[in-house]
C-alpha cells in the first residue's frame, strides 16, 4: 500500500519540487511563538506534496509550505511533541516523539506527548490528510520530524549565543541544555524559550550523522504506558459528557437490505429509554444507558426487507471465482512469454488457492461520541485512524463547516484499517442519531453488529501455474487472481486502479521479486455489495500465501529445500537474502527439528521492509495441529525504536496465526454467519507460541512495521504442514482440516 499511495502522488510532489518555494518562505519552515509563563511553542511548516494553490488556502501558511507538527517547550523544562497520527498500540506516541527529541538533543526523562486535535495542521506528508494507516508513519516522518528537531536545538543555540554575547559555533547541546565550555555557562531548554521567540529559523537545518544518534536506536519506554497501565488514559468507548445519552443500532442483515417494520412502542415502554428514531442506517435506539438501550433494541423485534439486498452465498462466490480461473483476466503484470514457456516445460504445476472474508475485530467496539445541539458548532470525541475524514463527513450530514466540527482523536483499541473507512460509515450514522436527538449522545456499535454488518478484507481466489525445465528451474509464472475492489467507487480509485486494475487486490503477487524469466499476473475485479476494506497487510495477506506455498509445492516436487531454492531465486535481491538468511540462522534450518515437528520458512517484502519467518508446527495422527515456535526476521530500515519492533512483530504473528488457523467470514444468502468472538475466534493466551524476533540492524530508510509481519505467517505454517503430512494447504482457515491445539 505504500509503494500505491507514494506513486499515485508522485506527480504532486515532483510539481511541489520543481515550484521549489522562496528564500522568505523557507524562513517559515518553524513558527516560533512565545507563551505566557515564558515558554515556546514552536509549529513546524514543511514542504507539501499539494499543489500551491492548496497550499495558499491552508490557515497561516507561506505558498507551498503546511503546517506539519508542533512542539512546546515550557519553563518547566518540559518538551511536548504533539503527535497528529493516531495511537492505537503500534507506538506512534513515542517514534515520533523520539524523532524530535533525537535531533533537539532533548532529555528524553522531560519529553511528553499529546494527541493532535483535527486540523490541516496535521496532514500527513504523503497522503495529504490526517490519516493513520498503510504502515506509513514513519515512513512519512522520518526526515520531517527530525528536521523539525534540529530546527528547534539550532534556534535556542542561536538564543544562548545572543544572551550570552558570543558565537553560536562555540556552543553545544546536551540532554536539554546549551553550554558554554570556555565560560562554563548553561542553561536548559525551558530557560532559553522565551529568548528564542523570533529568532530567524534555519531553512535546511544540519541533521545528525546515525552514528551520533543517542536516542533513535534505543528503545525508551513508551510515552503512553503510565496512562494506558493506571487507567488515566481514555479510549473513545471510555468517554462520558455531561447529559449524554447511549444511542444502538437495529440494521438489516443484508447488504443493500433495509428496515421493513419493527415494533417501537414496545422499545419505548421500557425504563430509561429517550426515542427510537428512524435513521438512514436503520433504527437507532436511544436511552440514559447502554444496558436500557440493548434491552430495547431487542424489544424493537425488527423485520427486514431484503429485496435488493446482497443474497450471495459463500459456496455459490468460491464456485463463480473457480469459473473465472478458466477465463484471462486484465493483465497486471507481463513478463517474456509464459504461454510458450509453459508450452515447452519439462514439466509443469498448477494448484488453486481460497481464502474467505475476514473481519477485522479490534476488542474495542467501534464508537463515537456526538455533542451536537442543533447549532452551528459540534464536538465529537471518538477512536478513528482518519479523523480529518471522519470530521468532514460528520459535518456533511449536520450541514455545518468542517472546522465547526472539533473532533478528539482518542486512545484507539485496535484499528487494523477499520477505523479509516472510505464510507466514513462510524461517523455518518453516529452523526444521523446526533441530528436526530440533538443533545449529546455516545453511538456504539456492539461486536455482533460489525461482524455481521461492517467492512471485511476481501474473498480471494488464486490460480498459480509454474513452468519447470528439465533440472527443476522455474522458467515460468503465471498467477491469476479473482478478489473485489476495494478502492472502486471510491474517492481512492483515481489512485488506486489504474488500467482496470486495483492494486491492492495485487500488490504482493504483481511485485513477485524471484528470478523468473517469464511471469504473468492478471486479475479478476467481481462486484457484490459485501463491502470490503484494507486490513492489516491488505493484499499482501492472501497474495504472499499463494506465492510462498505454491514455491514449497515446487520444492517439495522437484525435492528441492525450500530455503535454498528461494536463495537461488533471489540471489540479486540482497534484502531479501539478509531477513531469509537470518531465520534460517536463528532457526538453525541445518539441523533436524524435534521428532514429530516440521519447519516451514518464508519470506516478504511490503510497506517498505523485508520480513522472513520460520514456523515450527506439528500434525498429530488425529489431525490435531499444534504451534510450536515462530522466528521471525525483520529489515525495516533504520528502527527508530527496535523493542516497539518487536511488539509490532508479535502482534503480526498473533494477528497472522488467528486469521491462518480460525478466521472466517461466511455468507448464506447473503447473512454474515459469525457474530462474535464465539465464532470468530482469534489466537487465546495458551494458544500463543513462543517467538524469537530478531530485528536486522540497517542504514536504509524506514520501512513500516505495523502490517509487514502479517504476510509471511500464513504461508510458513502452511510450509510446515506440507512437509509434516506431504499435503499442500489449497484453503483458509485450517480450522476446517485441522484440529486447533
């Protein structure tokens, strides 16, 4: 997803480059703003990848320059980095900080962060909105947010020289302080910020050399932990406003369905319940209560009109892609010829692959909080990764301005894409309720009711095909692939289809990195009203399966080992070769496992980082499948914090293993069958392997890390079932063939 959104705004950046802005304008490049009390703030303006135009209209900014982040330095010896990307577990709160502090030369025991309110001030470098998703954080702030650092360390350099009468070259920077070592004078961040205030700011401020970084590379504790540990900290389904009301959605269980009848007196006559109001979305249900509210919804006793709502069954959709396998798709990705070198190989492979819907099911309910009163003004708290978005189509529903609108970014209980929908569709119907009762009032939406009714990573079907000559050489192949869009109809497909071709639905198969001379991607797009989305590792999670387990399959035919022939393969992809060579080592891939466990290894590239995985397994002659240990290999560039690395790895194995082993989203005639974690089981405490994560130290730019551990998951533990019962892995989840330990 990375490689699609930098590309499709490639264009706009090459314009801002080549418009490159005024000497004064670049004087704008930090804001410099003295506090009461005598502290600093500082608001860094940055080079945006709009154009100038845009750029004109944003509040306060030179031509070609939007804001970008802002520090504050108080009397107290405080620095606080105020974080415009949300924070939902993966550590946004502390990378960024760090990237700040790094270049400041900040003592890091005095560094604070807070969440960013809604604003232009904060859009992302690359996507152009305030948006948190596609592993592109860091990626995106990396050099921004240093910049802006060493900004702020040369301005209060330049503040101790003038107070002090002598050459800003003779002054250096420790943990907070400028010092003078002739006169043996210093003073802390906090003293100088009111001195700094006005003082003409760098344009292109000098950047440490990595081998100086004392911060970047360590692994400090997380800014949010006290708060997240002691409870201080608030999640959007945490919140409380004064007089708030709890508002709950009855809506059809079908796609494109609608409400027919359902009995509203009865959901009146109960305790504490306010209204029952008929909304786009279905019948909203509100009470002084959350537990009032549930007991009224179910008195609604709903039916449903399904007349042109989506009726698709799971069997019939495998059955239609399976068809669609015999039929050429929109090309992808073209290479030499395959037809002919699958007409002239010694031999030749096919296999087909399904993997179902998968819901995402953060554990905190999707939510939001809406204290609007029928003015022009509203304020609304909730857990989003795409506020901006989220604020302008709540604003669109209550017919005021977007900056009337001052939406909180909370604390977020999980994301994985679900908190940044296209369709906005949390903050519409929290908005439609809002208009409809006029006093605060907090929307949730139980875990049942997303599962059933919200967005899914999609269904795909794969068809892989590979030519072979006489010594077992690859020398063609040939993926075809059947999955929905999900960026057509969009205000994304501009960027995301090109050619008739989402991206997305191949990203991880089109970009196969091996040595083959003559490879072929197409694509099938379907449409049903199944409403799909990115989830974590979007594409990339059912197109790295069908790449690494159909290359086991070759292995094992052509009595290959599967690390080896993937060595070959990748000889000129260094990269690659590091993160497979590291598993292999941490694994000890030359040495026989235990009795009775197999070894599957494989390797991926996405969202800018390499990662490799070695998974453990057994199969028991009842079919019982066990987990026993998962290493793991990451390249992800320079890690800002390598521990939040590794959690970020541990959570993708949880996350991979869950979805590999149990997830599954069926569909009969048209109904969402799972409900809740009942049915839709994600990987238990006793269930968790053991993992080794080991993180590749690297001088390359910053890759992502919150998506990049997902892809290789699935396919190592299909690997080991291959080699433990000679059996390949054509579907998912394994709960269908296998007994889950």
């Amino acid at each position: 997803m990375k490689r699609i959104l930098v590309n499709a705004l490639a264009a706009q950046a090459e314009q801002t480059t080549r418009a490159a802005p005024s000497s004064e304008a670049r004087r704008d490049f930090l804001r410099l703003s003295a506090l009461a009390g005598g502290g600093l703030l500082a608001g860094f303006y940055l080079p945006t990848l709009g154009n100038e135009a845009e750029a004109q209209t944003t509040a306060g900014a030179s031509p070609a320059f939007q804001p970008n982040a802002f520090v504050r330095i108080t009397p107290d010896d405080v620095v606080t980095v105020i974080v415009g990307h949300t924070e939902m577990g993966q550590g946004v709160a502390t990378v960024l900080p760090m990237l700040v502090a790094e270049e400041m030369d900040a003592d890091w025991s005095r560094v604070r962060w807070e969440q960013a309110p809604t604003d232009k001030a904060y859009q992302h470098p690359i996507m152009h909105q305030q948006l948190t998703g596609g592993s592109l954080t860091t990626i995106a702030q990396y050099e921004p947010q240093r910049k802006a650092g060493a900004a702020v360390r040369e301005v209060l350099i330049a503040a101790a020289a003038r107070k002090w009468g002598v050459d800003a070259s003779t002054l250096r920077t420790e943990k907070g302080r400028v010092l003078h070592a002739a006169s043996k004078r210093s003073a802390t961040y906090g003293e100088l910020a009111s001195d700094a205030a006005g003082i003409a700011v760098p344009a292109n401020p000098q950047l440490k050399d990595a081998k100086d970084f004392k911060i970047i590379g360590q692994s400090p504790r997380r800014l949010d932990a006290r708060a997240k540990v002691d409870g201080s900290g608030l999640f959007g389904i945490d919140m409380q406003v004064p007089g708030m009301l709890t508002a709950l959605l009855a809506r059809p269980p079908y796609f494109g369905g609608k409400v027919a009848r359902c009995d509203k007196a009865a959901a009146l006559a109960l305790p504490n319940v306010v209204g029952v109001y008929d909304v786009p979305e279905g019948v909203a249900v509100v009470a002084k209560d959350y537990w009032s509210a549930s007991q009224a919804r179910q008195a609604l006793q709903p039916q449903y009109d399904a007349t042109l709502g989506e009726r698709v069954d799971s069997r019939d959709q495998r059955a239609m892609y399976a068809s669609l396998m015999n039929l050429g798709g929109t090309v992808a990705r073209q290479d030499g010829d395959v037809d002919a070198a699958l007409k002239g190989a010694a031999r030749s492979l096919t296999a087909d692959y399904w993997f179902p819907y998968l819901t995402h099911a953060p554990m905190e309910p999707l939510n939001a909080v809406i204290d609007w009163r029928g003015g022009d003004g509203a304020e609304v708290w909730m857990s989003t990764q795409w506020p901006e978005g989220d604020q302008n189509a709540i604003a669109r529903v209550l017919g005021i301005a977007p900056a009337n609108v001052k939406l909180h970014t909370t604390l977020t209980g999980g994301g994985f894409g679900r908190r940044s929908t296209l369709g906005f569709d949390v903050a519409i119907a929290a908005a439609n309720i809002a208009k409809a009762v006029k006093q605060p009032v907090k929307m949730i939406w139980t875990r049942d009711q997303d599962i059933r009714g919200g967005y899914y990573r999609p269904s795909a079907y794969h068809r892989v095909s590979a030519a072979l000559d006489a010594s077992g050489r690859i020398i063609g192949w040939s993926d075809r692939i059947a999955a929905q869009s999900i960026a057509t109809d969009s205000v994304m497909e501009p960027f995301i289809v090109k050619n008739g071709v989402d991206a997305l639905s191949v990203e991880g198969a089109e970009d196969f990195p091996y040595a083959v001379p003559n490879v072929r991607v197409d694509l099938h797009t379907p449409r049903f009203q199944v409403p799909v989305l990115w989830m974590r590792s979007v594409g990339h999670s059912f197109n790295a399966f069908a790449v690494e387990h159909f290359l086991d399959e070759i292995a094992q035919a052509t009595k290959q080992d599967p690390y080896q022939m993937r060595r070959a393969l990748l000889k000129d992809k260094p990269r690659h070769l590091a993160v497979l060579d590291a598993v292999a080592r941490m694994a000890r891939w030359d040495t026989p496992p235990k009795p009775g466990v197999s070894r599957g290894i494989a390797v991926h590239e996405s969202y800018g980082s390499y990662v490799a995985n070695v998974i453990e397994a057994s199969v028991g002659a009842d079919r019982r499948l066990a987990v026993h240990k998962v290493y793991c290999a990451i390249d992800c560039g320079v890690a800002i914090n390598p521990d939040l690395v590794v959690a970020q790895m541990e959570s993708s194995i949880v996350f991979g293993l869950s979805s590999a082993l149990m997830g599954e989203v069926t569909l009969e005639k048209g109904q969402v069958r799972q409900s809740n974690f009942d049915d839709y089981p994600v990987l238990r405490m006793h269930q968790c392997p053991p993992m080794e994560v080991q993180v590749i130290k690297s001088g390359e730019k910053p890759g992502g890390a919150g998506e990049p551990g997902v892809p290789c998951v699935a396919p190592a533990l299909a690997n080991a079932i291959l080699v433990a019962t000679g059996q390949p892995v054509r579907e998912l989840p394994l709960s269908r063939h296998f007994t889950i330990a």
